[in-house]
C-alpha cells in the first residue's frame, strides 16, 4: 500500500435529510461546522443533505416533487412561454 494518499480528515458525520428529517451516522470526510448528538450521546459534525434514500422516491416508492431551488417553476414558466410562441405562429 501507499503511504499517505488516505485522507486526514475522514471520521464519522451525521448526515440529516431536510425533507424528511431522517438521520445517518456514517463516515466521510465532508466539510462542515455544525455539530449534533447523536442516539449514543457522543457529539459528531452535521451535514443537511436535500435528498437521501429516506425520501428520494426511487427508494420510498412514493412519487413527490422536491424543489428545493425553484426548478419546477422556472420550467413551467419556459414552457408556457414556448406554448405562447407557437401559438402566435
């Protein structure tokens, strides 16, 4: 094995999902500031994740929109105005 290529930063964070609120404990070496306890009482890094395998649907079975930054409402709005064009030809 190498010497020195792992990184030094790994360790165990809680990842929580915002739509769902279901947490993870698992180890990685992402950057964050935040820190919650977890059901062991120790304290771990938090990272907020928007989608997780708690509420992704592929997972859940269960169809929803998540639009967390506007998406959906910015392609209707371009939708509508292509169907406004072609009605004008």
């Amino acid at each position: 094995m190498k010497a020195d290529i792992h990184p030094k930063n790994y360790r165990l964070v809680i990842f929580e999902d915002n739509s769902s609120g279901e947490r993870f404990l698992v180890g990685s070496t992402v950057a964050t500031t935040a820190t919650a306890k977890w059901t062991d009482g120790n304290e771990y890094p938090l990272a907020n994740v928007d989608v997780s395998s708690a509420s992704h649907p592929f997972f859940t079975g269960q169809e929803k929109v998540m639009d967390t930054a506007g998406r959906v409402e910015r392609f209707k709005a371009r939708a509508a105005q292509a169907a406004d064009k072609r009605k004008k030809r």
